[in-house]
C-alpha cells in the first residue's frame, strides 16, 4: 500500500506570495492533518480535515487554511508569505480521526520563504 | 535529507547498548503520550504510545516509562542499532480535556556508532 504523499517536496517563494501545498493520504484514510515543523518550535499542529470538514484548528493565523476533497486529498495554502513560514510542512493521514486512529505522516513539503 | 532540527540534545551510543531518551511534557491534564521516531528526510514515525493511567509500556525492543509525579517521560530502546539513528520526540495530549491537539516536545538525536 503506497504511503502519503506530499508534493511538491521542495518549494522557494518569495514574501508576500501565497502557496499551495498537496496531500494525497494513504488509501482508505479519510483524516488529514497538517504540522509546521521548525527548527526554533519544532513540530505544531495545523489542523486536520475529515470528511471535507475541518475538524481541529492549532494556533496558527489566519493566513494559513487547507481543504479536503470528496477522495481525502487535501490541500494547504497560506497566504501573504513571511519569512517566518518557512518550515517542513508535513501532513499525516489516518483512517479517522486523529483523536483515535494512528496517524501515518509523509515526507513533508520543505517551504523556503526569500 | 532534511534536517529536522538544530541545536538538539544529542544522544551518543555504541551499537548494542541500551539508550534511554528522555521527554519532559508541560500540561499536567495530559493523559496520552506517544514516542516518534523522524529519520533524515522523512516524516515522524509512530513507534509506541501510552496513556496516563499506565506507567510502562513495553513494545519490540522499546519500552515506555510515565512518571506522571515529576511529568516526565522516557523512551528506552534496547540493544540500540545504526538503524536507530534519528531523531526521538514525544507528544501529549488532554483527551479528557476535550482537546486533540498534540504537543510536542524539541526531540533528541540519537546517534548510533557501529
């Protein structure tokens, strides 16, 4: 069974742009979670999406949403890029919700903010 | 790979020998914590959980411990192989709180000389 996926795997934006950062779970997972991983804060949940509804919110601005398609693909965005996002950003999946079914994470999408 | 964090405590072994990591959570209502293990390059990987009415937890070759008293919590793996080489952070949560969302500790590398 293929893993998550995440694409595109390495990304270099400029301040003040936005992005747009794709999660494809492991088949039959229909939870997705994001995490921002730093150096300085280590890893921080994002949110998780199930269903198409987002399920849990972390501490983050406003700046930085996501999505679930009707096949549990999801996708992030963040808007008005700082120099401050650039992180790992890593998506994890799971049969459900998180709260009760291991997550399995992918290799994450390394965001360069210039 | 990617490089999951700097300036992390750093856990040197011999091949063979026990390695015990360590994780210090902050939220006394915390009642389920789980290990993850993150090789270069890759996402977090679940390797064993607990909740806070136990206080080890054994799994293969990996063992658990919860000192809810001092809030702390620690990771021993035995017979430490090069393919133990990563870096090791904890998460907690307050389940009964309501919340799902995790909080993770800064990790520790732990290095692995054959």
């Amino acid at each position: 069974k293929a893993g998550v996926t995440q694409t595109p795997r390495y990304l270099i934006k400029t301040r003040g742009q936005q992005v747009t950062l794709s999660c494809s779970p492991i088949s039959g997972h229909r939870s997705v979670s994001w995490y921002q991983q730093t150096p300085g804060q280590g890893l921080q949940f994002l949110f998780e999406y199930f269903s198409e509804t987002q399920r849990n919110k972390g501490n983050f601005p406003g700046r930085f949403s996501g999505r679930q398609f009707s096949n549990s693909r999801s996708e992030m965005n963040v808007s008005t890029l700082e120099l401050g996002d650039s992180a790992l950003y890593l998506c994890a999946s799971s049969l459900g919700l998180a709260v009760t079914y291991e997550q399995y994470f992918g290799p994450g999408t390394r965001l360069t903010v210039t | 790979g990617e490089s999951v964090g700097l300036h992390l405590p750093t856990l040197s072994v011999q091949e063979g020998d026990n390695s015990i990591i360590n994780c210090a959570y902050s939220n006394s209502a915390s009642d389920y914590f789980i290990w993850y293990k993150q090789e270069s390059g890759k996402g977090p990987q679940f390797i064993i959980d607990i909740r806070s009415n136990m206080d080890k937890r054994q799994g293969q070759r990996v063992t658990v411990l919860l000192n809810k008293t001092v809030k702390h919590l620690s990771l021993q793996i035995a017979a430490t192989q090069p393919g133990d080489s990563a870096v090791y952070f904890c998460a907690e949560r307050d389940e009964a709180g309501g919340s799902y969302i995790p909080t993770f500790g800064r990790g520790t590398s732990l290095i692995v000389h054959p």
